[in-house]
C-alpha cells in the first residue's frame, strides 16, 4: 500500500471529527452534512456515450458517461499540467496558515453553541488547543525567512493547497462561450474565495488568455477548445443546465486530490451563485466514485456528473477515496439575470 495513500487516509480520519463538530453549527444549507448517508450504487452506463441520464430517485442528479472522449481528456490534462505548477513546500508558513483557518472554524462554532453545554465547553477546550499550536508554530514562523509568495498570474498558476492532499485552481470562464464578461461583476462575485487562498481574481488563470498563449495545433491548445466547447455545449446536452435562465459558466475549477484524500460530505454554499455544478472526471483511477444523496457513481475518465435543484441545495455529497491521485475539472452555472442582480 502507498505510503502516501495511507497517510492521507490517517489525516481524512482525523479532520472528519473537527468537520462533524463545526458543521453541526453551521446554517441549514450544511447541517445534514454531518449525517452518513446509506447509499446504492447507480450505473447508468445504458444511457450511451455523452447522453444525460437523471437519477429516479435522487432529483437533480445528472450523469453523462463519456462526455468527452479520451483524446479531450488528454488534452486537458495537458493544458493544467502545462499552466499549474506544484505548490512549493512551504514549510511551516504553510502549517500556520492552516491553524488559522482550524482555530476560525472552532471559534465560529463555539460561539454557536448554547453556553456552557457541553457542546461548547468542547469546542472551546479545542479551540484553546488549536491556539496554543497556531501560537507555537508562529513562533518559529517568526525565525524563518518568509516565502516567496506564490504564482498566480493569468496563464500561470501554482496550486493552492486548501488542505493536506488537496489542491485548488480557478479558471476564469471564456467570455465568447458564455462566461461573465464584465470585469466588474467578476470581481463583485468572485473576490474572497477561501479555496483558492482569496486570490484576487484579476490574478486567476484566464481560459482566454491561455488560449491566445498556446502553439496552434498543440496539445494545450486543444485542452483550451475543448474547455470552451464544454461551456457552449452543456446548456444544450445537459437539461438541468439548459432549464437555467439564460445560464453563464460562472468559472472553472480545477482540482488536484491526492490518492487516499477524501472530501467528506457537504452541501456546496451559496456562494458564489451556482443554479448547477457540473464536475468532469480528469483522473486515471479504476475506483474513484462519488455519492450524492443516496446514489454511489463510479467515474472514469471523461464522465461527468451534475448536481442541480434538490441536488444542489438539499442532498449532501462527498469524494470518495482512491487508490490514484485524481484530477477533476467543475464548472458552475447560474443565470444571467441571477449574477446581475445579486
């Protein structure tokens, strides 16, 4: 067994008990996401290549097998590896960042607690834990030389890693196949956003930019058309998509899970607005499934699965782990009149 699968799947086991006592305070959009859910594996291979299926049971689930085929895959696979670099080790400015973020969480959730139940006497012991640890490893932050800060320009990004094992990049969306167009509402949606380290979205990678920047005829130039042929097409094969008003790709995420990581069960917030989240498989892996609600899929390479409706808003969901690292690519939509007017 690979030492890194193992001690992912220690870490996992370790996070989910900080996780469980944070969301059981958390708005209603997250608070089932501490329940585990029974699930049924759904195969719904019978649908053919590149047709949507929507689960019977679990509304607002979508699946496409094969929506691209393996030759889009590969080509993708070399866009991100030509325009993402691997996060530098970072060190110990790393660890603090990270028990900022463990000492926010606790904090957020004692102070929603009754005071004095036992509940918040837990979550205040844990936070005054987490503090004397974030303290200490500032303490020898303070004696280093700080990092050079990270790469994130337009055509080049350098992986933003938003847990141990998991790693993040945002793509801005190209404006001729439906993404937001206007600096402004960009900026006034997609500012702050904690899973890419509140990069400023003027510094997020640009499928524009990346286009204008490759060879003709290359692979990561196709990886771009093929990026863009997903934003013009999904409106039309996906119908949970194309019942969205008038629907923009908000953005595009990419995302790097390491094998043994887990990404346990949530309900995605609320912002930024996102009507469906529509997620392609990238990854190499026999045995890399997903659930949401009740419904267990197994993604290959080039499927996808949508969430939309009570999907979305009502049904938790969570990545399983691997036995392979894995690549995924997410695309949100929302309407147009939605982003206008929020």
């Amino acid at each position: 067994m690979p030492a890194v699968y193992v001690r992912n799947r220690l870490r996992a086991a370790t996070v989910w008990g900080l996780e469980a006592l944070v969301r059981r305070s958390e708005p209603a959009y997250e608070r089932q996401a501490v329940l585990r859910v029974a699930a049924r594996p759904w195969d719904p291979a019978p649908c053919g290549a590149a047709n949507a299926v929507a689960h019977p049971d679990v509304g607002g689930l979508w699946f496409m097998r094969q929506a691209v085929p393996p030759a889009a895959v590969a080509a993708i696979r070399a866009l991100v590896e030509a325009a993402v670099s691997a996060p530098r080790n970072r060190g110990v400015h790393a660890q603090v960042e990270a028990a900022g973020r463990e000492v926010a969480a606790l904090l957020e959730a004692a102070s929603k607690q009754p005071a004095g139940s036992e509940a918040f006497i837990e979550a205040h012991e844990q936070a005054a834990e987490a503090m004397r640890r974030r303290d200490a490893l500032r303490a020898a932050a303070a004696q280093l030389p700080a990092p050079p800060p990270p790469k994130r320009t337009p055509r080049e990004w350098e992986w933003y890693e938003f847990e141990p094992g998991r790693w993040m990049a945002p793509m801005l969306a190209h404006p001729a196949d439906g993404g937001i167009a206007s600096l402004a509402a960009r900026r006034r949606h997609l500012s702050n956003f904690e899973v890419f380290g509140d990069a400023p979205v003027d510094e997020w990678l640009c499928l524009a930019s990346l286009q204008e920047g490759t060879a003709a005829g290359s692979a990561e130039r196709r990886g771009c058309e093929w990026l863009r042929w997903l934003q013009r097409e999904l409106p039309r094969r996906l119908p949970c998509v194309g019942a969205v008003d008038e629907p923009l790709a908000v953005f595009h995420q990419l995302q790097y899970l390491q094998r043994g990581c887990a990404i346990s069960a949530h309900v995605d917030a609320p912002t930024p607005p996102a009507d469906v989240v529509a997620t392609l498989s990238l990854g190499t892996g026999l045995h890399d499934t997903v659930r949401v609600g009740s419904a267990r899929v197994r993604l290959r390479p080039g499927d996808l699965y949508a969430i939309a409706g009570p999907a979305r808003w009502e049904e938790t969901h969570e990545v399983h782990p691997s036995t392979s690292d894995r690549l995924s690519l997410t695309v949100r939509f929302a309407s147009q009149s939605e982003l206008q007017n929020c």
